[in-house]
C-alpha cells in the first residue's frame, strides 16, 4: 500500500501524461491485498489476482486515454446452491476511455442524422489529480467477474418438497366426521 491514505482496495495510480505515451503494466495483488478485497467481496478466498493493463492515447479533438485491461485470477467461495466452498478461475476484459477534468466541454455537438451506437453512450471517466488509478479498474474488471452466487460443477438446485397444509375447512369436515 502507498503512504497516501488508501481510498479503495486497491490503488496503483499513473500520471495521465505518461498514460497517453503509452504504458504497459503488470499489476498482480499480494496476499494482504487478496485478503481485504477478499472480505469486501465476501469470498472465503482470493487465492490469486493478476492484471495486464495497457494505455494509449485515443485520436481526438481532446487527449483521451484508452485503458485496456486483462484480468485473471481464482477465487474459493460459497456455492449458491450447497454452500460448499470450491475454487474456480475468474477473467475479465474492461476498457474504459479517460479524459482530464479541464478539458471536458459542454457544448452540445450538432449531430445531425448520425446513427449512434452503444459506444457513443459510454462517456470518459473524467480524471479530475491528473492521474489515472489503474487499481481502481483493477477492482471493476474483478466485479463483473466475480458472481457471488455462482454454483460449484454439478450443483443443482433441487425444489423442496412442500408439505401441503390442510385447510381450515378440511380440519372442520375431520372433526364432523369424527364425532
């Protein structure tokens, strides 16, 4: 951990600058790390977590700074299902443009009759220090892996037998016939 007051479970900034020139980056979390990610996701353990991010800079009117991100790892958690524990392997890709607060605009672009796409609605996270926290996505990409109620290979969920209460007029014919 760094000696700034850490503001997430894992934070691992790089200056946007350097970002734009290009970066490649190796983030793998030790088992202190693993053991307090582990405990906000409530998993029994994250046994592993590595990241491979890439930056570039985006073609455009304003620096945009693509992050490109490769995350592996394995966690042991609850089954949904049985609620035993049991390992699986965990992976996701995120991408995810940044731009520099001061150059955020509001004017609205005339579009015309441009088609959009999904990508149009995605809008760049706005980095406010100058600095971009890799770990921050890190922790993103792993919470669109992680599926805290995923069932171990083989698990089924079975429906209970429900034991069909008699009704209250079906106790009361009982009883008249009873007596």
């Amino acid at each position: 951990m760094s000696d700034q007051q850490d503001t997430g479970l894992w934070e691992h900034r790089v200056r946007f600058d350097q970002a734009a020139k290009g970066l490649k980056v190796e983030l793998v979390a030790d088992e202190a790390r693993r053991d307090v990610i582990a405990r906000a996701f409530g998993m029994i353990k994250l046994n592993s977590l590595a990241a491979h991010v890439e930056t570039r800079s985006v073609a455009g009117e304003n620096p945009v700074v693509r992050v490109s991100l490769t995350l592996k790892g394995e966690v042991t958690q609850e089954c949904g299902v049985t609620l035993e524990p049991f390992t699986h392997e965990i992976s996701s890709e995120l991408e995810i443009d940044c731009i520099e607060k001061q150059r955020v605009t509001t004017e609205v672009a005339e579009v015309g009759a441009r088609e959009f796409t999904l990508d149009d609605l995605d809008e760049p996270d706005v980095i406010e220090n100058g600095q971009i926290d890799l770990g921050q996505y890190v922790i993103e990409a792993l919470g669109e892996a992680y599926d805290p109620f995923a069932r171990k290979p083989g698990a089924v969920f079975e429906e209970p037998e429900v034991v069909k209460e008699p009704s209250p007029f079906a106790v009361l014919a009982q009883l008249k016939r009873d007596e």
